[in-house]
C-alpha cells in the first residue's frame, strides 16, 4: 500500500491522529507532513494502534519519560515512534 493511500484515507488518518494535548498534534503532524506519502499498510496499522494510546501516555513516550510496553511494544511501532522523534 505504499503510496497508494488515497486522499480520503489520508484524510481520516490525520483527523484520527488529532489529540487532545498540542504538544502530540504538532509531533504527529510534523510526522505526517513527512512521512505521509511514504506510509505502508503495516504503518497505518501500527500507527492505528499507537493513537489509541491515552494523551498523557504518547507525550511521555515522545519525551522518552516512559518506554513502550505491553501491546505497543511492538518493532512496527518503535520505529514509527522514532521517526516523529527525529523530527
């Protein structure tokens, strides 16, 4: 699916990806801005399950106070999480 996410798609995925907490809507929409082209069907499932992390919870994995556990422990995820981190 690389690439061939279409503008509708694309569209739902940024509205999901808007948070309650500004700080993670500006890390999510600089990753979008970057990296939203490129997204593969495992990254739209991977981020899919990332954003349903709680607010407080994601910001605190962007700052690294808190490590990735349970079910987000995941490859897909982490490199999905460094990604927004390196921006």
């Amino acid at each position: 699916m690389s690439g061939d996410l279409t503008h509708l798609e694309r569209a739902r995925l940024r509205w999901r990806a808007r948070r309650g907490l500004l700080e993670n809507d500006l890390i999510l929409q600089r990753f979008f801005d970057a990296y939203e082209a490129d997204l593969t069907e495992e990254d739209v499932g991977a981020l899919t399950r990332l954003l349903e992390m709680d607010d407080t919870d994601l910001l605190d994995i962007f700052l690294d106070r808190a490590d990735l556990a349970g079910a987000y422990d995941d490859p897909r995820i982490r490199t999905l999480v460094e990604r927004m981190k390196s921006l």
